[in-house]
C-alpha cells in the first residue's frame, strides 16, 4: 500500500511522493498581493458606487408580462408613467407590470415611436411610485462606467450587472456597452454612476447560430428617447406600432409592386440595423390582398442573403436563409390579410455589406381565397429559424421557443413539421383562446423531429409554437406548414 504525503516546508519546498521514496521540488512561493492605500479606497469607491446606484435605481425598474414573452422597463414618473422597447410590448394592449417591491399591476400600451424606433410607452394606475432620473442628452462619454438592471431570461427580476461605455454610435442614436445584457433586459435602463438613465437595453449582438452573452450591447441613447417622451407627453406619439421595431429606428421603407421589375439594392453602414444580432437590412413594402400566394428571392454574389416577411402589425410571417440555392434566400407564403407587408432584405452574418437582386411575385389568378387548400399540397409557410439567447422562454419548464400566426378556416387540415439537426424539437398549435389543438414531440421512435396534422376546429388565427424539448435545446430549424 502507498501513502501520498504532502506538506508544506517553511525552507519553500513542497515535498510529494510515497513512503520508500520522496520527491522534491522548488516551487516558488508568492508572497500574498497587497493593496496599497491606494488600491483598497479605490476599490471600495467602486463597491460603494454600484451599491449606491443599485440602491437608487433599482426600485423603479419592473418586469412587463405579455402573452408571448417578458421584458423590462423603468418608471419616469411617479403616476406611472413607465418606459420600455416597442418589440416588448408591440403585440400587446395590455400587460402585467411587476414593481420591485412585488406588486402586479395592470399597464396599459399608450405610445410606440415613430419610424421604427424601439420605444414604447406603458401606463399603470398608481401614485407616489419611484422613478429613473434621466441624464442630459449628450453627456455620455467612452469609457465612463455602465449599470443595467433588468429581468434577464423572464426569471430574474431586479439583476444588476456593470461595465462601461464601449462605442458610441451617434447616427443611430446608440450606445453600446459591455455590461451584461440578456433576453429579458430588454427595455430597462443603461445608467450612468449617479443612478441616471443614459440609454434604454435593447439588443445584443449575436450572430445566428451562437448563444450567450458576447459583451456587446446596445441602448438607445436619450438624444432619440427625450423627444419621443415629449410626443407621448404631448399626445402626439401613435398608440399603435407604425412598423417592426428595429435598432436605433430604421431607413423609410422603399414602396415595390409585385410582378414589378427586380430591385438592385445595396445593404451598407447606412442600412438599418437589425435589433435581433445587428446585421444590416433594407425595408420594402407592398400591398397584398389576403390568401394571395407570393414568392420573394434574394440573391448576391456579395454577401450571404436573408428574407424577413413581416405581418401588416409587424410580426413575422415568414423567413428564410438559403432556400433560393448557393446561399441565396426564397420563401413562398400565403398572406393571411390584406394590408402593407414589408419585406427585409438582410444579411445571414452581421456586417455583410454589399449589393443584391430583390424580387417579388405572385402566381397568376392568385387572390382571395375562396375555398381552404387541400392538405399537404401547398406550402403555406416555410421559415429557417433558431432557438437562442433571443428567443421567447416558455414558463412551464423554461424551453426557448418562437412563435407564428395561422390564419385557417373551421374545417381545414394542415400539417405542421419542424426539423432540426441540433436539438429536439417539439410542436404545439394553440387556438385564438390559447387552449391546445394539437402538439408532438417526435414523428417517429427513430427521429426527434416533430410532425402535427390537425383538422381546425373553427376560422380563426392559431398560434403554432416552436419549441425545444427541453430547456437546453436550441439551435436552428425548419418550420413548414402545409
């Protein structure tokens, strides 16, 4: 039998081995750092600065419930008047605030900025409530410190994270800092190191196909949040979303006809920015007519294409990376209304730049649907998508997961399949009320794919979420309905 022996000499040497034979070794030992005077009254200023701070501001940020998702937001004043991002809030009337002091309270939507700016305006019933102080436009300087506090993942109310300003984007209105900001933190305050907010979190950047916090962050800045809140005190700001929500607002989208000319378009620094990973993107629009089929491809030999077709509201309709063959992207969809969709013409990576071909088209005869399509016969929606850090969190077991409208009719079969090589994936179809129509794990004991058929029950709008089967699945997939 073999004892292993260690100990410590005061001569410095570490002697190690086993009875019959001992080994010996210089190590050097460090003599124990030490803080001068210096040091440990400039580390504590520090301690001091972010309890102060935390202590300050923190009982005036809440969390902000939807249907579909949580963010966060700060209370500007005292009758409640509470400020966060438009994508938080754009599919919502009313939303549950939760205070830090526990109290749930009803918020009403009052205000969304104009042109895409990612700000919103919430209103809840209550007097005497803490608030943000606002720093002064223009203040904020590159390397002065940063603190967001926020709901990071819907789960963790009230987390306070530090860093500094990294860069300061003055065309759009943008600050972007290393302190961490997650899903969640979206519409919480970015503050300064008198408890001042400087900027509103509202993006990270992470490129498709990864996770995690990167150390890159964005706020708007107060020189695009202050005259936004002077029309939401005015009663000039619109009560509805006017368009998606981007990064730092965005470019006026270009008007296109379908069957018109291709467009030659350019995506460069003075495209808008995407607020999901900050890749460049140009907008277009064009009026369909419900149950019209169209087609949309975008293609380059310059960077690597990616289509975003959104929803008259807004949302997402339909998107696509490479369906068009050698990196180019194509989505066919059947519009569910009639109303101004607005294409996005992105790229795949963030900071591609370079020129592309746009087209737009619909089949001959195609119009108002007059009768539901026969099952398993043609593509209603196809969408390349992914689970990740900006993803929606389902409450029940905290699985990543997105989420699409269906417009069907009473009587209508549709098949729902969603593939993934990354992650087990799970499908679940809920009506207009939110009760379960249907939902699936795997299509068959030898794949992890899922597969939904179902007969609608009645007309109406369903929501088909796209979900991991547990909480440590993400990755990309594709959803296709038919």
């Amino acid at each position: 039998m073999s004892y292993f022996l260690l100990r410590q000499v005061t001569s410095g040497l570490l002697a190690f081995g086993t009875l019959g034979s001992v080994l010996l070794a210089d190590v050097i030992v460090p003599a124990p750092a030490r803080l001068g005077t210096r040091g440990v009254a400039q580390a504590q200023d520090i301690e001091e600065v972010n309890v102060r701070v935390y202590r300050q501001a923190s009982p005036a940020v809440v969390s902000i419930q939807t249907q579909t998702g949580t963010g966060s937001g700060s209370i500007i004043s005292p009758d409640g008047l509470i400020l966060t991002n438009a994508h938080v809030v754009s599919n919502a009337r009313q939303v549950r605030v939760i205070l830090a002091d526990g109290r749930r309270l009803d918020g009403e939507v009052i205000a969304f900025a104009e042109g895409g700016l990612d700000l919103a305006a919430v209103r809840v019933r209550a007097q005497n409530l803490p608030t943000v102080p606002l720093a002064t436009p223009g203040s904020v300087e590159v390397g002065q410190r940063a603190f967001a506090i926020g709901t990071p993942f819907g789960q963790f109310q009230g987390t306070f994270t530090t860093g500094i300003v990294s860069r300061l984007d003055t065309n759009r209105g943008l600050i972007q800092t290393d302190a961490a900001i997650n899903p969640g933190n979206s519409g919480g305050p970015l503050l300064n190191s008198q408890g001042q907010m400087i900027g509103v979190n509202s993006a990270i950047f992470s490129p498709r196909g990864t996770s995690g916090n990167t150390g890159i962050g964005f706020a708007i800045s107060m020189d695009r949040v202050q005259p936004f809140l002077v029309a939401v005190r005015e009663g000039r700001a619109p009560r509805t979303a006017q368009q998606a929500p981007q990064l730092g607002g965005g470019p006026t989208a270009r008007r296109i006809t379908l069957n018109g000319a291709p467009v030659q378009g350019v995506l460069s620094s003075s495209s808008g920015v995407l607020s999901s990973d900050s890749s460049f993107f140009n907008a277009y629009t064009f009026q369909g007519q419900a149950g019209q089929e169209v087609t949309i491809e975008m293609t380059s030999r310059e960077v690597n294409p990616y289509l975003i077709l959104l929803r008259p509201d807004g949302s997402d309709l339909a998107q696509d990376n490479d369906s068009g063959g050698d990196r180019n992207a194509r989505l066919t969809a059947v519009l569910p209304e009639t109303g101004l969709y607005t294409i996005l013409a992105n790229t795949f990576e963030a900071g591609e730049t370079g020129r592309y071909r746009l087209s737009a088209i619909t089949s001959a005869g195609s119009g108002t649907a007059t009768t539901p399509p026969s099952p398993n016969t043609r593509v209603l929606l196809r969408v390349e998508g992914s689970l990740g850090p900006n993803s929606l969190v389902w409450a029940e077991d905290n699985s990543l997961y997105q989420e699409y409208a269906l417009d069907g009719q009473a009587g209508q079969t549709v098949t729902i399949t969603m593939e993934s090589i990354e992650f087990d994936t799970y499908l679940i179809l809920l009506d207009a009320n939110g009760r379960v129509v249907g939902q699936n794990d795997d299509e068959s004991p030898s794949s992890t794919n899922s597969r939904l058929t179902v007969t609608l029950p009645r007309t109406g709008t369903y929501r088909i979420i796209a979900n991991a089967y547990d909480r440590n699945g993400q990755g990309r997939y594709v959803l296709t309905v038919r």
